[in-house]
C-alpha cells in the first residue's frame, strides 16, 4: 500500500512550516535514529487527544536532552487549522537532533518534519492473530517513547506479513505480553481489563492512557501486570488500540473472541 504524504519541515532556525519535497542529507534522524515521532489525528479543528501527545513528546526530549523550547505546539496547531480546515488526517510529527555529529551531538536544538495524509481508521475485527516468533522487546530508559529507531516493529510486521497475520503480538525478553506489531493491547475476563504494564517494555501509548484513565473515572476494574500468552487464551474478548482506534481480535489459536464493540471505547475513538 503506498500513501500519499505531503510533507512539511521546520528547522530549529525558522519559524513557518514550509512544504519540502526531501529531507537535507545526512542529518541525525538517518545517522543515528536521534529523535522521536508522534502519529496524530488531526480531527477537523484539533489533534484528538493533543495534550497526552505533547506530554509524550516532551517528556521524550528531555530524556534525549533536546531543547523542548525548539517546538512551538501552538504554531502546529495553527497552521493545520489553517491548511487542513474540517477535515480528518493522519499526521505523523518526527523532531529530531539538528546539526551533525558523531555519537556525541554538537547541539541540542531540533529539526521538525510533518507527514500528513488521509486518516484511515483501524479495521474494527483483525482475524488472524499470534505471537511473533523472531522478535522479543527489551527493556530501556526509552522504552515507553516513540523513537526514530523501530527496527523491532519493523521487523515484527515483516513476520506479520510473511505469517499471512491480521496481527501479531510481541512478547518481552522474559516472554511476557507487551503489545501489538503497532498498538497496546487489552483483554476482558469476568468483566475485568487487562494490559500489559510498562515493566513489559511497552509504548506508553496515549491511546492506552486515554483508555485507562476513562477505565479508572467510570470504576470499571482493570489491572495493569505481568502476564503470559496463555492468559489471552482464557479471555473473553481481546483488542488492540493507536490513534487510529480500536480493532477486535477475532481469535488467538484455538480460542474465539466476541468482536462486538463496546460502547465505552466508541465514544471515546469516534
């Protein structure tokens, strides 16, 4: 599938968003991975769940040490208000290391680039689902970020792929749960929910939290814990989340799921 993506750059000396047709070479987002992205829902006349983005975002560049002072969230929002007025898009915001370098950076200062494109919502049933077999995470100081290096997700779709899978489930190097090939996952048993904590090395991700914290007001039970692949299999109904939405499993191995949507995560994603 390829998507058309209109691309815009804002380096740590401009002050607009100018449209850009390639990305000046070499720079430290190729050499190294040194930055971090957030995929985005610009939503008719605001990125849904903005706020829970940013905090990621921020709270990523000082664990890198880049200046949180080199993006202008207010200038984002005002020029997609601007450019894309009362419509629906995925954008994916990447904020790297300015300057080159070796390993050890010359300067703290970023470089930002926009990828906009038609927002396709999350497929509500995924079929064909199971554990990747080549791929575990580990755990790291960035684990919970979105960072420009996602080789392991890379290469868990790559096997998704090959396998034929709607779906694949990522194990962490002690074989507990983690996440999906590019989502948190959640399961119901007894009316519980579950997810993986962050200890499983798990993105923090804000489709994750906005679930939680909507679990928590309403008193609806769940934990967040340790757990292995065959708690999916006495679960009673399985999904997985980003910021495109919600998508059902519809089975894992031989156990089948209910796929009938639940209210709560509508009003949430729709």
């Amino acid at each position: 599938m390829i998507e058309i993506e209109t691309m815009y750059i804002n380096s740590s000396s401009a002050t607009n968003w100018v449209c850009l047709d390639s990305v000046e070479f070499p720079n430290r987002a190729m050499n190294f991975g040194d930055g971090l992205f957030e995929t985005m829902l610009w939503d008719l006349k605001e990125i849904r769940f903005f706020e829970k983005h940013l905090k990621r975002l921020t709270d990523g560049m000082r664990l890198l040490s880049l200046e949180e002072t080199s993006i202008n969230a207010e200038g984002l929002i005002q020029f997609l208000a601007d450019n894309f007025p009362n419509q629906r898009k995925r954008v994916r915001w990447n904020v790297y290391r300015s300057g080159q370098g070796k390993y050890t950076p010359e300067r703290n200062e970023v470089t930002q680039t926009i990828q906009i494109s038609e927002f396709k919502p999350a497929p509500k049933v995924k079929k064909s689902v199971d554990v990747a077999l080549k791929i575990q995470v580990f755990p790291s100081v960035w684990s919970s970020f979105k960072t420009l290096n996602a080789l392991s997700y890379v290469l868990a779709n790559l096997e998704r792929k090959e396998r034929g899978l709607d779906e694949i489930i990522l194990l962490d190097h002690r074989g507990f749960i983690s996440e999906s090939g590019s989502s948190n996952i959640f399961w119901i048993k007894d009316q519980v929910v579950f997810t993986p904590a962050l200890s499983c090395s798990c993105i923090n991700g804000v489709s994750r939290q906005v679930i939680l914290n909507y679990l928590g007001l309403m008193k609806i039970p769940f934990k967040e814990g340790e757990f292995l692949p065959l708690d999916l299999e006495d679960a009673d109904q399985v999904f997985v989340s980003n910021c495109t939405g919600v998508s059902y499993l519809e089975s894992f191995r031989k156990v089948r799921y209910s796929t009938f949507p639940l209210q709560y995560l509508n009003d949430l994603f729709e």
